[in-house]
C-alpha cells in the first residue's frame, strides 16, 4: 500500500514540511561521508527558513495548550489507559516548556553566523560550493565525521523544539483519524463535505495501481482524480476503478 496525505491549511502544510526536513537532516546527520554531510547542511538551511516563520512558535503553543486541555477532559474515562494518556500528556508539557525556553527569533543562531551564511548563499548557485569557492568550506568537510556531526548538532540544536511539537500535533492529528473505503468510479471521485472540514486527508490505495491522486477539497466537496503514473507526458486520467481509503483527520478542540 501507499499513502499520501494531503494537507488542507496552511498550518498542518508547514508542519507537514518540516517533519520531511527534520526526517531528512537526521538521515544525513547519521552518515559518516562529508557528501552526506554537505547534504544535511543545505537541509539545515531550509529548515531554517520554513522554521523561520515569525508565528510558528506560538502557533505551536496555542496548538498544545489547545490538545492539552481537550485531552485532560479524558481523564476517568474506562475506554481510555491512564497511563497512555499521562504519558502524552506529559509530552505535550514537556514540549511546550522546550519552546518556551527558545529566545529570540527563531533561527536566529545561524542567521547570525558569518559563515555559514556564506556557504548558503552559495549553495544557492549551481556547482557555487566548489573547494575553490569556498576553501574553508572544504577545509571543514575534511574534519573527521565526527568533528562535522558535532558542528551539524549545535547548529540544528535550536531548531528541535519546534521538531518535537510538531512531532507530537502530527502524531495526535493522525490518529485522530475517521476511515471509509470508496472506489473512484473511471479514476474520478467526489464528494459533498456538507459543511465539515479535516484538517489532513490521507488517501491510500494499492502500490500495485500505476495512478496518483490529485486532490482538490474545501470545506463543501473532495475532488480526487487519479492520473497515471507516466513521469514524462502530459497528466492523463487513469480510466479504471481505483479502490481506495480516505481518512479525515482533525485535532481534537
């Protein structure tokens, strides 16, 4: 099977963009070569950029004082474990403390670093982070994988409150999740929303169909049209019925 989500508003969009930076950084943070490395660094930037945000940290505080309260309400009731729910909770404060104790703007560590900013700019052109370019740039990819991980560490330090929030918000709005099953009817499916609205739609089908959703939703109706697989034409209807599952995910209020 494969699932693609589908973010419905700007704010699950920037978390959702933030959890694939965050994922790609530690995998590149984790290897040894200095490419591998050179990659996690121009991650690091983009990181910095959609982290940069001026509203997200206290988007993201409103968001857990939000999930935090709704989950309290739980308490005492039989269908739930006291010890899960402690635990989530004891993340979302947890969480909530980290960003709180951020100063400044967000990102501003690296904003303010001379060199790095240097090397960003030049990432920026085609072939620009060259040896001759910028020797000192080179000299530090010569460092010991261990010497540059550390160097990685501290300039992505900051950054990780806001990648445990998010971690914990996506968790939360993931499984709190309504399925159904329907069939796009000759690759094409709508439906009337009647007024609810998700905030994340997760479609999943069947790896073995050659088709990709396209969705285009509002609080009134879900379109999905699903095109074929083909990376070099222009985007045809897939004509066949595809069966898929649709969850609705909303975070609790």
């Amino acid at each position: 099977m494969i699932r693609y989500e589908f973010p419905l508003n700007e704010k699950v969009r920037t978390w959702l963009r933030l959890e694939d930076l965050f994922e790609r950084m530690n995998y590149f943070l984790s290897g040894e070569l200095s490419l591998e490395h050179h990659a996690a660094l121009t991650t690091l930037f983009e990181l910095n950029e959609v982290a940069g945000r001026p509203d997200l940290k206290s988007e993201l505080l409103q968001e857990l004082e939000r999930q935090k309260r709704a989950l309290a309400c739980l308490h005492n009731n039989p269908a739930i474990s006291e010890q899960a729910l402690d635990g989530i909770l004891n993340e979302i404060e947890q969480a909530a403390s980290s960003l709180l104790s951020l100063t400044g703007k967000v990102g501003m560590n690296l904003r303010e670093n001379e060199w790095l900013m240097s090397i960003k700019q030049r990432a920026g052109m085609p072939g620009g982070t060259c040896q001759f370019d910028l020797p000192s740039y080179h000299y530090w990819q010569k460092q010991a994988a261990s010497v540059r991980r550390a160097s990685l560490g501290a300039w992505l330090a900051p950054l990780l409150p806001i990648s445990d929030a998010i971690k914990i918000l996506l968790h939360l709005l993931r499984e709190n999740g309504r399925k159904l099953s329907f069939i796009a009817h000759q690759g094409t499916f709508q439906q009337m929303q009647g007024g609810r609205a998700a905030q994340l739609l997760r479609v999943t089908l069947s790896s073995d169909l050659a088709c990709i959703p396209e969705l285009g939703a509002n609080k009134y109706a879900i379109n999905i049209r699903f095109i074929n697989a083909n990376y070099a034409a222009k985007s045809t209807i897939f004509e066949f019925d595809v069966p898929f599952d649709l969850t609705f995910c909303t975070l609790t209020t």
